[in-house]
C-alpha cells in the first residue's frame, strides 16, 4: 500500500466546521496569485463551505462570487447560510471575513449560491464545442509568470495563448484552451468553478498590452451533474473565453467549459477592473 | 401648467426608508405577471434599494438576483447593507423579507450588487450591434397573454417573436426585438436591469412548446455609465437573447441590449428553471 499526499486543491480547500454556519480555512501556497490566492481557488472555497453543510439539498446550480478586497495570507472565517430551502432548490448566502491588519474583522468575498435537486427532462445542448486539435497535438503553455497558482493547472492553449510581445497589436479576446488540474485529480463542483477563472484578463490579449487588472464578480453556471463530472473524471476540459465590451475601466467575460467529448459542463461570467 | 402622473414604473420603485440599511416597498398591480411580480421589477427594486442608500458609492457596475421565492402581493421589507467600501468599488448584500401567511418573516429574494466608480480608459466595443430594421419598420407584438406587465413595455421583435403554433417545431432559442418602456421613460440603471429579464424564457422557443418555467438566478453587467443613459434618454433598445444549454430542469440565457446608436449599454444571464 502506498501512502498518497493530500492534492493541493483539497488542501486549499481544507475547512474546519466552527459555531452554527461557520467554517474555519486558510490560505495555502500552492494557490498563491500575485498579491492572494488566485481567484479560483477562492470561489471553489466559497462553495466548499456550502458543500460541507450539514443542511445541504441538491447540487450546486449557480454561484456568484464577489471579491471585494485581496485575501491577506492566513487564516479566514467563512459564513455559509441557507437563507431559503424550498422543495427542489436552495439558495445560500456566503461571506468570508479575516482579520484585518488594525485587528478589526472585515470582509473580503461574499458570494451567493442556488443548489437543486436535478431531474430528467427533454434537455438540448445548443452550444456545441469548437473544432479543435486534441490536447495532445496542442504544446503545454510556457509560463511567462511565476504565480504558483499556474504550477496547478496544465494548459495546452489553442488559440488566443499569452501575448508574447506586448506591442499593443492585439485584435481579439478569444481564448481557447485544454485544460485540466496538475497534478491530475477527479473532476467535482469546486474544481470546475476555479477552472472557470483560469483565463488571464482578456484586456492583455485584446490590447496586447499588459495592465494592471483583476475579477471584481463571477457567476458559474452549472450545467453538469455530479453524474456527469464523474464520468468526466480527470480528463481534460476545453475552455473558451472571450470579451463583449470594455468599457472605462471595467471588461466583462463570456466562458464555456466542454469536457472532451464534447458535453458542456459550464457556462460562466465575469466583469473585470482594469487599468488605464 | 398640466399635471403628471407618477410613471408605474416609479410606482413600483417607491421605497420608504425605516431603520439604517431597511427600506419597505410594496408590490404594484402595473408589472403584475402569473403568480407575483414580473422578475425584472424585483431586479430594479433591489437595486433602488443600493440607489437610494445614503452611503452609496458610484454608479452600478453589477448586479446578481436571486429569486428565492415568489413575492406575493402586498408589503415587502429591503434590507441594503454596504458590506466593503473601497476607494473605488463598493460590494452591497441585499436581502427582501415578506410575511408569509404564517405569520413568518421570510427570504424572497438575495442580491448582490458591486457600485464604482468609473473613469475614462482606452475602450474597445467587441460586440456590434446585429443589422437589423430599425423601430419603426417593426411591428409591436401583440400580447397572447394577459400578465399586466407586458402592458409596461413596447416590443417590436425582429426575429424569434412568440411561436403562434405550439407544436414542438422550434429549432432556435434567438430573440431579437426593440423595447421600450410603456409609456416611455428616460433611461436609468433600474429600468436597464428590469429590461434584461424582458425576454420570454427561451424554452417556449427553443421546443415551440409551453412548459412551467421561472428564473432562478440573474445577473447585469452595466457598461454605460448615466451620461450614457441620459444620452439614450427615452429611446428604443435593441434587446438579444438566446441560451446555451438546456439541461435535466435548467437552461441559461445570455442578453445583451444596446441603444439605437449601437452602444452596448448592458449584458446578463440568468439560469431559468423549467418542467418537463
């Protein structure tokens, strides 16, 4: 029998239940972005602490994240409460709190999530996926940054990768890119919601520039069961994004997640600071 | 000098402040539908709550609503609570109760909203405008139901109008049409969000069949600024619609509405439930 370290992902998000609604966590190093953990890692902690509810009903359906300020490094506080549970949905409110550095307890993310209990109906996928080279004919990405939080994922970019020259010749904001955690791990709810903040700003390879820019809300559409992201296992994903308007300062993002045979497991949204 | 009467519109939107962060409102007949408010007016009237705060910081950037339970005629309480203030952004919970007939004080609806301020950038508009007639040379749609809200809008669809026959025919989930509000109105943050819910649920499009259907979740991105508002003044929107996927109970539609001049003022998506 071989002894098995602990993913970094469910490391990340090791919680420890507390008073009523409330659960313990901290910030790890191996999802550490710039100035906190990258946004993803965030979201999925969010709605861990949903998921290890004792009142849960349901699957997750929809989350919406806001980050209102930078996670500082260390411990944090999370709030999950039910605030209405009907026959088939429930839906949930989530805040994170750490202490501050003049000692007050403040807050840093709030989000909102609606869990349900699915059925069997007609169902249509309208979205097929793009016509794309399998990952394996696609190169792993080179990283250009050292945020350890790219050491966790592997990205076979097929379009629309990190500008190379940063000359303000970009044209476009659409990515595409296989995708799937590093190392490998079973794919589930919170997994999924972090792959859907994988994307770098869209504002670098629509201007080819880079500029200071960081997610202000994202909302994750589950259109998966867990069925399904079982059946999908470790595979790679294939995740599309792209850009509809920027505008004074703000850019919003369109997203898609396909697993490889197609099935799209996600659809997700966000709006997005930007500098100058 | 003649006299006005109030718009329905401001009707619905009268708030009156209690305690700090409470409001109360009250439902209104003008934007009645099947079994409580049109979900646009509840979208507007959660937000007039963040709008109408003597704490508010900047102008809308977005906005999350969640429809926990259906809202019944009569009183409701608001509860807007400015939970992070940053120089720039400012992340809002906003919480609608009822006394249900129980004699309980209960959740019918959760909102996030995210204020900023904004300020002039480089910008780009990557999504144009469709070709389509302009107003004039589009027929207003002649309602097939009775909900007193429709009342509260001029539509003139482009394409993916109503189906007259419900045979199970459809093939797109696409909705264009011109909107406005009935009587018109000058242009402000609250309408815009109300006006992305507008749209039919694509399920009755996409199969041609009518099936019990009700937003869970949406969310607005606001683009424009109030200048940009202002400027758009009382004049027609043209409003886009369609869905992604369609799954087990729950599909997703993406919206976006641009002025006549082609400025893309506002983008959604909600995630809709629907039987059968």
């Amino acid at each position: 029998m071989t002894s098995h370290r602990i993913h970094p992902f469910d490391d990340a998000l090791a919680l420890t239940p507390g008073a009523p609604d409330h659960f313990s966590g901290r910030t790890t190093p191996g999802y550490w972005n710039m100035v906190g953990p990258y946004g993803g890692i965030t979201a999925a902690t969010l709605l861990q602490a949903v998921l290890r509810h004792p009142l849960l009903l349901g699957e997750p359906l929809s989350l919406t994240v806001n980050f209102a300020a930078a996670v500082g490094e260390g411990p944090f506080t999370l709030q999950a409460t039910p605030v209405r549970t009907n026959r088939s949905t429930q839906h949930w409110l989530v805040m994170a709190e750490q202490v501050d550095a003049s000692g007050a307890q403040v807050v840093t993310t709030t989000a909102t999530v609606v869990t349900a209990a699915r059925r069997e109906t007609w169902s249509a996928a309208d979205t097929p996926m793009p016509a794309v080279p399998v990952p394996a004919q696609c190169q792993p990405v080179r990283l250009a940054f050292r945020s350890e939080w790219l050491h966790r994922y592997e990205m076979r970019p097929v379009t629309g990768a990190l500008p190379t020259q940063w000359d303000d010749s970009g044209h476009t904001s659409l990515t595409q890119l296989w995708l799937r955690d590093a190392p490998a791990r079973q794919l589930d709810f919170p997994a999924l919601a972090s792959m859907c903040d994988v994307f770098f700003p869209r504002v670098w390879l629509r201007r080819a520039r880079r500029v200071p820019a960081g997610t202000v809300s994202i909302t994750v559409y589950f259109h998966a069961g867990s069925a399904l992201l079982a059946q999908t296992g470790s595979g790679y994903l294939l995740g599309q994004a792209r850009a509809q308007e920027f505008r004074n300062g703000f850019f919003d993002q369109s997203a898609q997640l396909w697993n490889e045979a197609g099935q799209l497991l996600a659809t997700s949204h966000q709006i997005v600071y930007y500098k100058e």
